[in-house]
C-alpha cells in the first residue's frame, strides 16, 4: 500500500511539474491570483479596476507578465482595450521559457502578426516581415477579443470570432502562458486586459 502511494504522489508530481493541461481562467478581479505587479521609470503592470493593465510610457518598448500555468498545447482567450496611442502592439503569448516564447499581437490601428520572440534577437516574425491589416480588428477604442492556439507546430490568431492569422513554428513545445504590450516609434499606450483564459485545445 505504501509503495502504491508513492508512486501516486510521483505521478501527480510529475503532472504538475509538466505544468498539466488543467483548464485556467482568471477575470483578474483576485490581485494575488499570480500575475505579479511591478512599477518602473519605463512601464506600469499590475491588478488595477478588477482587470490587468500594462502601460508603457516609452517608445520601443515591450512588456509581458505570465502566470504559473504551463502548457503545451494551448488554447488562450482574453477580452482587452487600449487607451491613448495607436503605435502600438499587445496580445497573449504561449510557451514561455527564458524569455522564449510565441506572441500573438494585434495593433490598435488594426495590424496584427504572430511572432516567435527570442531571448537574443527580440521578436521574429512568422506571418511575414510586417504586421498585416484585418478590418476585424477594431480600432474605434472599443474592445477586442482574442484566441490564440498553440498546437504542435500550428499557431493561430482569432480576432472578435475570426481566423485571422497562421503560422507553423517547432522552436518551442511547452512552457507558461501569458500577456504583453508593446510600443514603437511612440510611448504612452495603456492596454486593459480582462477574462483571461487557458486550456487544451
């Protein structure tokens, strides 16, 4: 019987250090719920108004937060909305490990791109050497919604219900979820991100 527990607590350790495929959500209502905070002369990220706010008062400029949750395969969705300036980029990413990781961006001008960001070269695009236009993207100041899927070695971008984007990449197979921002030739963006969530697609 004892041996029988052991290896029940080594399964279920390796399952959780595997980061699992258990479904996540978070409405960011909980300021301990593990994205963190932080304050610097460059950017703000934190709880703020039930929702999870990054602002970036520099130009070029990129900021992410993940949570503890790790996946391989994953299916994202969050709702979010900026403020201020339109050059701009900001979304979720997947398989985060070192500062590696795969970015699904949208602007607040309508442009959007999947990226794989490299801990050495900084962003590298997959859907093409710029970010492309999609009228599904609303650029009004209204909100977006976005769902992004890591599955093997397909990525795709869902905007407001629509397949707007594909790419194929094998660099990375697991690691954490999460969320960025970005400015570029401007600073002063405010991105609000609220109803976060993660499972196996």
């Amino acid at each position: 019987m004892k041996r029988y527990i052991f290896l029940i607590l080594v399964l279920l350790l390796l399952g959780g250090c595997a980061g699992g495929t258990a479904p996540f959500s978070d409405d960011f209502s909980d300021p301990a719920s593990g994205w963190g905070a932080s304050s610097h002369e460059t950017y703000v990220r934190g709880y703020q108004q039930g929702q999870y706010l990054i602002q970036i008062d520099v130009p070029h400029w990129f900021v992410w937060a993940i949570n503890g949750h790790k996946y391989g395969d994953a299916a994202l969705e969050v709702t979010t909305r900026t403020e201020n300036t339109q050059d701009n980029h900001y979304g979720l990413l997947c398989r985060y490990e070192n500062d590696n990781f795969y970015y699904f961006a949208i602007s607040s001008d309508g442009y959007y791109a999947i990226y794989r960001h490299d801990a050495g070269q900084g962003l590298i695009p997959l859907t093409g050497a710029a970010m492309l236009r999609s009228p599904q993207i609303h650029t009004d100041g209204t909100e977006n919604h976005l769902r992004a899927e890591c599955q093997g070695d397909q990525l795709t971008l869902y905007v407001n219900g629509t397949l707007v984007a594909q790419a194929q990449d094998d660099t990375l197979s697991k690691g954490f979820v999460g969320l960025a921002a970005g400015t570029l030739k401007q600073g002063g963006v405010l991105v609000w991100f609220d109803d976060f969530s993660a499972e196996k697609p």
